[in-house]
C-alpha cells in the first residue's frame, strides 16, 4: 500500500512538472520605426499583458557591437514572461535582425526549454519575419505582426520623395503635412533612416520585401492585427491588405486576421488583445 502510495505521489510530481513546462513561454515585443522598447510600456500594451497574466520580464538590448545589455524585470521568474528588445530603428531591415536575432539568442539562453511568441509592431514584424526565415533552432512558435507593412506601403517613398526634396509627391497640405506624418518635424530623422524606408517601399522584383515574400515560411502559428479606419484602406500609413499576412504566398489562409478601428500606432486595447491571441481566447 505505502509502495503505491509512493508511486503515485511519483507520478502526481512529474505530470505537475509538465504540465508546468508545457505552459512556460516567453513573449518577445519588437519595436517599429521611429520608436524604441518604451514604445510598448507607453502606449499601456505591457501594463495591459500584466494584467492578463503575462509578466514584464525586462527589457534586452543588443549594442552595436553585439554585447547584450539586459535589465530584468520583476516577471523574470514568471511562467509567461514579456520581454522587450531594442533595435536599431533607423538601420535597413536585415541590420534590425542581425540585432534582434542576439537578442532572442540570449532570452533563449536564458530559458532553454521554454518556447517563444513574438509580436511586431509596423517595420519590427517584417524584422522579426526576416529573423524566423533563418536557419535555426529556436523555439519560436508564433508570429504576431501588428500594421506591419508587409508587402511595403507607399507611405515609404512618399518620405524618400521628401529627402529627395521632391515635395510634389504629397497633395493636399503637401510638404509640412508630410513632414508632421513621418518624423514630427525632425526631418533629419528622414534623412538619417532613409535605409529602413528603402526596405519599407512596396515589393518588388528588386527589394527587400519582394525576396522576403517568395521565400518559404515555417511552420509556426502566424497572426495578423490590422487596422482599419473610417475613409482608409487600412490606416494613415499602411494599407490594410499590406497588414495582411495571408497575402503572402506562402502564408496563404494560414494566418489569423484581427481588425482593430485605431491608427498606426500601438495603444493599450493592442495588449488586451495580444493577450488573449496567445491565451487563445479569440
């Protein structure tokens, strides 16, 4: 009777292990352009995603020469931790994922067993995209991209066309409309992230974007969150069809869809609902 009891308290201890592992995951929140980590913790996404069980975990930062700067959080022993990560947001899209690639290296090494969601806001969803696309071992299960251009936004060469000094591009209130648009004034923020806004542009035979959607996406759970306004095709920067993972070929209805009524940016409806993607309640 004691010899069963024992085995069954045995077996009792290594199902509760499991089923403890099983749950344990990590989210990753990548940054867009003309933003950086705190973005997240701004707009109210990280407050909210606490609140719905999924712990700030700290926030890791790649240097330029590659060394990680961690700062832990208070989440970092939590079951669902939420890390930010901090890129360099004015750096073309394939330097964004060297970055973004050491730092889910480093959370992985972190928690070696524990598989890993990552969502993208605007340009960081086609970062993290060109970071799943690489050959490695990482436990990514899902993608989630929030008004990512994924097939480009002509938003991209209307400020090209403005640090080209080629105002005509823009009708209506034309030059300082789209100044206010794109950098808040700071039009040498334009010019200093050109490179970025050369991989934002609409895909093509000959760019970035055009190579990133003919090529073959892994097998993991992949959602769209986009956004729609009133009188837009989608918002004041990316067209709702371009927020649209399904229209990538090989993503083609494999790929869940969540219109949000909000503009571009993130705001702290967007951390309910990440929250609930991933706790499968939508």
């Amino acid at each position: 009777m004691i010899k069963n009891k024992f085995k069954n308290l045995i077996f009792i201890l290594i199902l509760l292990n499991s089923v403890n592992t099983a749950r344990s995951e990590i989210l990753i929140l990548v940054h867009g352009w003309s933003a950086n980590a705190n973005t997240w913790i701004q707009s109210g996404v990280v407050a909210n995603l606490a609140a719905n069980g999924w712990e700030n975990a700290g926030l890791v930062k790649s240097l330029p020469n590659y060394h990680i700067n961690y700062i832990p959080a208070y989440g970092k022993n939590a079951r669902k931790k939420v890390y930010r990560v901090d890129l360099p947001a004015e750096a073309p899209i394939a330097i964004q994922a060297s970055h973004l690639m050491a730092e889910i290296n480093f959370i992985h090494m972190l928690y070696p067993t524990e598989s890993i969601n990552i969502a993208g806001h605007s340009a960081g969803g086609i970062v993290a995209r060109l970071v799943i696309l690489q050959k490695n071992e990482l436990p990514i299960t899902s993608l989630i991209t929030i008004a990512s251009p994924n097939l480009g936004t002509h938003r991209a060469v209307d400020a090209l066309n403005l640090i080209h000094e080629k105002p005509l591009f823009c009708p209506g209130p034309g030059l300082e409309f789209a100044k206010t648009m794109f950098a808040g004034n700071n039009y040498n923020y334009l010019k200093y992230s050109q490179n970025v806004l050369i991989d934002l542009q609409p895909e093509n035979f000959n760019n970035l974007l055009g190579w990133l959607n003919k090529q073959n996406h892994p097998n993991i759970k992949y959602h769209s969150v986009i956004r729609v306004n009133p009188g837009l095709s989608g918002d004041e920067l990316v067209p709702a069809f371009s927020q649209d993972l399904n229209q990538i070929r090989s993503l083609r209805g494999k790929a869940n869809s969540y219109f949000t009524q909000t503009g571009h940016s993130l705001n702290a409806a967007d951390g309910i609902l990440l929250a609930n993607i991933l706790n499968h309640k939508t």
